[in-house]
C-alpha cells in the first residue's frame, strides 16, 4: 500500500493490489455497517487525500478514486482487527465473552460452590468468591477470594488455577488446600493438605516473594511489613471449620465472642467487662449454638447469659474460677 501511494508499484503488484481491493466490495462489508465504521473509513480516506495533495508532489502515483480508498480504510480495519485478536489470544485472560458470578455467604453461613472445570469450593462464613461461568476460552482459572475457603481443584496442567487474595497469589494445578484472608486478620495464609501449590506476594512496596508448598505446609503474608514465612502444620486445625469444629485453646472469653458472632452469625454484649478476660478451653463438633453457651456457662462458674432479641445475647456475671 506504502508503493501504491508513492506510485512506484510495479504493474504485477499494483494488479495484485487492486485484485485484493476489488474483492471487498459493498455486499462483503455488508456486516460492517455501524455508522461509527463508516466514520473511521472516511476520515481515513479524507486524511489520505489531504496528505497525498492529489499526487502533486508524488512520483506518477497511480490514480485512485474514493470508492478504492474506502476498500483501502476498510482493509485497514480488517487489518487492525485481526491483529487486536491475535494479541487477545496470547494475553492470559479468564472472563473474556464469559459473566462474572460473585457468591456471597453471611456470618453463621458456609456454603458449597462448584465450577465449571469440576472445581470444588467450600466458602466459609462472611466470605466472598468471583469467578467466570465457564474457563472454556481462559488460559488460566482464575478465581478472587475475600474470606476464607477451602479448594479442591480439578486437575487441568494445561490451565493452571489461581486464587487471588489481596498481595497474595497462588497458583496450582490440581490439588486440594485452603486460604484465610479475612480482612480483620493480621496475616493471610495458605495451607496444603494435598499436592502441591506456588504461592507469590506482590505487596505495596515492590518487592515480590515466591515459595513453593507441599502438603501440610502453610504460608503466612503480614499484612503490616510484607514479609511472609513458611512452616509445617503440625495438625489439621485449619480444616476444622471445614468440618464443623470450633476449638478453643486456652483464650480470652473476648475472642471466643468473635468466634461466635462470626460462626453462628449474632452480636455478643459483656454487661462486665472483666468477664472478657475469663478463658477458655473447650472443642466444638457440629453444636449449636445452644449446646456452646450451655457449655460454656458450665464451664466458667459465675457466668451466664440471655438473649436481649434474637441476634443479641447478653454475657453475664464475672469469672469464679
């Protein structure tokens, strides 16, 4: 197009050329007939004659007329539209043609989400997940979470699975671990119980860490100064809330109303507030929330509680023991 313009194509080039151009006449641009296609076509054939001066200045530039140059403009966009998918193709994506579906669960809710590649999602209570309807055309399964969850992936090497979580990314192929990133916790952790899983940072300051994990081991990124660690989980405790436990080792009557307010989904008043320093050890299988408050009434001599409404109890009394 360059030698057409300049008028040095040779004759078999410049048949070539107007071969090509022929081709695309008004029934094959049929589909392109948004009025904003045929603004971009004219301004391109109006910027090419102001430029070329009607081949004044120009070595015998062979002579065109303006249903050519709009064939020419045309074949520029089909140009610049295959390049835009050929660049498309090789950006990782995960929704592109696809919804997005975001899944929500309220404090005192935990509910199962599955996926499209057969991805298996338990949400923990007061979390939420976003992720595509289909993987179909994505390079990557990529899925956000805020919260906690407990993943079972789908095996796929060809499209690995990554969860993102605030400065934390983890990527696998297929294996089962689970994520806590609440946002009232000092730290985000990522514990393997089968395979394994790469986790990176990319905190606010820059500097970027990557760590491998095998099973039964667990990452945790501080949230305050960016740094993260790596250590071996001696036990299954993170997968308690999994399977319906709740555990209380030796803590302050304070962060056991957290827990509850967050796993049954009420508010927890201290009428005294020295009745927060009462500790507490107890382990809690599938209970109700009944059964807990019983308990530990029995436990701590001299507290009690009652219900001020239905999402509203009242701790009571002070610590005898």
């Amino acid at each position: 197009m360059d030698k057409y313009l300049e008028g040095t194509c040779t004759e078999k080039e410049k048949e070539l050329l107007d071969t090509v151009l022929d081709s695309y006449d008004d029934q094959a641009h049929s589909d392109l007939h948004l009025d904003r296609e045929l603004d971009i076509k004219n301004e391109i054939y109006a910027n090419i004659i102001s430029k070329t001066g009607a081949g004044a200045n120009r070595r015998n530039p062979q002579k065109a007329n303006p249903k050519k140059w709009m064939n020419i403009a045309a074949s520029f966009l089909i140009v610049m539209g295959i390049g835009a998918a050929w660049y498309l193709s090789k950006v990782p994506n995960t929704s592109i043609g696809h919804k997005m579906i975001t899944q929500t669960t309220e404090w005192g809710q935990r509910t199962t989400v599955n996926l499209s590649d057969g991805t298996m999602i338990l949400l923990n209570s007061g979390s939420t997940i976003e992720f595509p309807d289909s993987f179909q055309t994505a390079s990557v399964r990529e899925v956000k979470l805020n919260g906690e969850a407990f993943f079972e992936v789908a095996e796929n090497p060809e499209k690995p699975f990554v969860v993102k979580t605030e400065n934390v990314r983890t990527t696998v192929l297929g294996t089962s671990f689970n994520v806590n990133s609440y946002a009232f916790n000092t730290a985000i952790s990522v514990t393997v119980r089968t395979g394994r899983v790469r986790v990176k940072t990319s905190p606010e300051n820059g500097v970027c860490m990557a760590m491998a994990l095998g099973p039964n081991e667990k990452m945790e990124y501080n949230r305050k100064d960016g740094s993260f660690s790596k250590h071996f989980a001696e036990n299954e405790d993170y997968m308690d809330w999994k399977n319906g436990i709740i555990r209380f080792d030796d803590i302050d009557l304070l962060e056991v109303s957290k827990t509850l307010s967050r796993w049954y989904g009420v508010h927890i008043v201290f009428v005294n507030e020295s009745l927060q320093n009462c500790h507490l050890t107890a382990r809690y299988e599938n209970a109700t929330l009944q059964v807990v408050l019983e308990s530990i009434k029995y436990a701590i001599k001299g507290m009690d509680y009652e219900y001020k409404d239905e999402n509203t109890i009242l701790f009571l009394g002070n610590c005898t023991n």
